[in-house]
C-alpha cells in the first residue's frame, strides 16, 4: 500500500502551499506536550491528495507549532482499492470503530447505507471526517478515503463497480474473484440482515455474495473483515 514508514505523520489541509504555517491548539499540544518534539525535529505531513512533505519544526511555544516546509512529493493512488458500502449498527461507537479500523486497512472510500432494517443514521460527519484523518496519520497513508453520505442500495447499485455483498448464507461464494479483484465495492448488511427484496435486488443486479468468516460477524466486525480480506492477497504486491 502507499504507507510509507517514517516516524509521526501529520495532516495539513489540502491546497495549502505556503512554506511555513502553525498547526491548531490541537496538533501543536500533541506534537509539544504528547510527542515532545521541540525545535529542529522533523515531522512529515500529509494532505490526504497524495501529497507527502517534510518539515523541520521552526518555533515549539504557547503559541504554537510552527514548522516549513523542506520537499514535497507525490505519491500514486494504491493499486487496489476497496469500496465498502455499510449499514451502520444501531450504535454510534460502534460505527466509528469501523470507520477507524477500515480506513487504518486501507479502504479507499465508505458509503453509509440505508437499509430496511438499518437503524436511524446516527452520528456527526465532522467527527466522523476527524476519525478518517486521525486514522490515515496512525497508518501513514497519503490518500484520505472519501466518506460518503448516507445512500440507499438502488443508489449504490447504480455503480458499475465490481459489486460483491458479505453475506452469511448463500448458494455460492465469489471469494476467489473478491479477493483477485483490484477495484471492488463490498454491500455489508445491518444487525437485522437484508430484507427478501433487497436480496432480490442484489440478486438482479450481479452482485456475488462472500464468505468473510466461518462464524457470524457483527456488522462493523464484518466491515473490517472485509477490507481485511480484500488486502490480504496483495500485501506481497502492495
């Protein structure tokens, strides 16, 4: 994958080409008190676009981290790529324990679905987008999945992506294509399971059912399997 092993990495915003800037109260506390780096340290960065820089810290005070910019360098786009479209589980914790995990593996774009028998979407995109980037500094990616919002299945199988559905109970498995696949989307059902309609949708429409376990996951459980799964053909390749 595009993980590149240096030591702290650090988000900075998108489009932001000055040489020098201050990161918020925030990252400055963690970088100053958490991490104690101080003056000459160097730090890498990233804008979630590919973009990977190198800084050397300038000034470590009250009022702030100040750092400037050495190099920068581009990174390509991972060579797999994995979409997962899941009903979120009744809890909100639980979702963001997904969002975290999926995008630490290397999911490349979440889309909440709305199901019939999903629970209420419950949940603040601003966190849900800190959760996404506090994840992509903790596995050094250099591409920040996109985070959808809420769709329904008719919208989701409205992509021409290789569709793929994890599910318990099936007459086959396409797991030897899942797994072989370079860009796939996988449909990870809510608590109460799919409805016979929605089944039959997906049905109509080609996807192919996979096995992520040989017990029965909870959905956020299954949503990191999945991601899980998908990568780990790969990981020589990555």
């Amino acid at each position: 994958m595009e993980a590149f092993g240096r030591a702290e990495q650090f988000f900075h915003a998108p489009g932001g080409a000055d040489r020098t800037f201050v990161f918020d109260p925030f990252e400055s506390r963690h970088i100053a008190k958490v991490l104690r780096k101080k003056t000459g340290d160097i730090l890498y960065l990233t804008d979630g676009e590919g973009t990977v820089m190198e800084a050397v810290i300038r000034r470590a005070d009250r009022k702030g981290v100040e750092v400037e910019i050495l190099r920068r360098w581009h990174t390509e786009r991972p060579r797999a790529f994995i979409r997962v479209c899941i009903a979120p589980p009744k809890s909100a914790s639980r979702f963001e324990w997904f969002l975290e995990k999926a995008v630490e593996l290397g999911a490349g774009r979440i889309t909440p679905l709305r199901t019939r028998y999903g629970g209420p979407l419950r949940g603040n995109p601003e966190r849900w987008n800190k959760i996404v980037i506090s994840a992509i500094k903790q596995s050094k990616r250099a591409w920040k999945p996109v985070l959808d919002a809420p769709m329904t299945l008719e919208e989701v199988l409205e992509s021409d992506e290789e569709m793929y559905a994890g599910l318990c109970e099936a007459d086959s498995y396409a797991n030897d294509a899942f797994m072989q696949s370079r860009h796939a989307a996988v449909i990870i059902g809510p608590e109460g399971g799919f409805a016979p309609e929605e089944r039959a949708l997906m049905q109509a429409r080609g996807v192919r059912a996979v096995r992520l376990s040989d017990a029965r996951l909870r959905t956020e459980t299954a949503g990191v399997a999945a991601v899980a799964v998908f990568f780990a053909p790969k990981l020589a390749d990555l």
